[in-house]
C-alpha cells in the first residue's frame, strides 16, 4: 500500500538542488521538476495495509523510486509464503496465490513508479472431524467405487 505525501513546494527556475542523486536533471514538459530535484518522489513513504504482523513495511518506509519495484515485490513474496505457512499448520492447501503490482505516475516529475501491490490468496481447509465433511467423503466414495475403467489397446 502506497502513501503518497505532497506538500507546498516552491520551484525556482534551473536550480539544481538533486534531492534524488543519480537521478535525470531533465525536466519534462508540463511538470513542476525532474527527477532529480523532485521532493515527491523524495518524500514517497511505503506502508503494508495489511492484518499481518510479521511483514516489511509495517510503519512507513522510504524507499527510493529505483528501488521500489524490488522492495514491493519481496514484501509481496512475505504475503505469499505466509499463505503457504497458514496452509500448512491449518491442514489446508493453496488454491491460488497472485501478486498484482501497481505503477503510477509522479505528478511533480512525471516519473513512473511503483506505487504499491496487492497479493491475493485463497486456501483451501478440510475439516475431517466435521460429521457433514465425513458424510460427504463416504458419499462421494460410495458413488465412485467400481467405475474404474482400464483401457488397453
């Protein structure tokens, strides 16, 4: 989840004050700054939204726009194996697991990058000691005993 922070700012003309070192002094047309000098980007705090408390990006985190992309997809991965860990003690499996990754657009430096992701997951529990469980898996045997059929050409 991504937290975005704008504040007043003031733009002078060619200053070159690189608050994001590294970073392209170009500055495209119709934005406030490049990407260079963008405080924005600078700004840009990371934050997971989640009810998990053993993930990265609990309390807001800089991170910078070049490594973003990176950060955002390892905590996803922290989402997906902590599924497969909840599977695993619950006696369940996994259905599915996706991670969707999303992008934005600066609005001060027109720069693209990653504003955040979202893992869905989606498991499965069998409850044997459920008696409507136990009652289904012997009518399901029931109905599926003899029906094998074993072909040889």
């Amino acid at each position: 989840m991504m937290i975005g922070r704008l504040q007043g700012l003031s733009y002078a003309g060619n200053v070159t004050n690189n608050v994001n070192p590294g970073e392209s002094g170009v500055k495209k047309a119709g934005r406030a700054s490049s990407p260079a000098e963008c405080e924005t980007c600078k700004e840009r705090k990371y934050q997971d939204g989640s009810n998990e408390g053993n993930v990265s990006f609990k309390s807001a985190a800089h991170v910078s726009p070049n490594a973003a992309g990176a950060a955002v997809r390892a905590h996803e991965q922290e989402h997906v194996s902590n599924a497969y860990k909840k599977a695993e003690q619950g006696n369940g499996e996994v259905l599915q697991a996706s991670v969707v990754i999303h992008t934005a657009v600066c609005p001060e430096c027109g720069r693209t990058y990653v504003s955040g992701g979202e893992t869905t997951t989606q498991i499965k529990y069998s409850n044997e000691s459920n008696p409507y469980q136990q009652n289904a898996k012997s009518s399901d045997s029931a109905s599926l005993v003899g029906k094998n059929m074993d072909i040889a050409v």
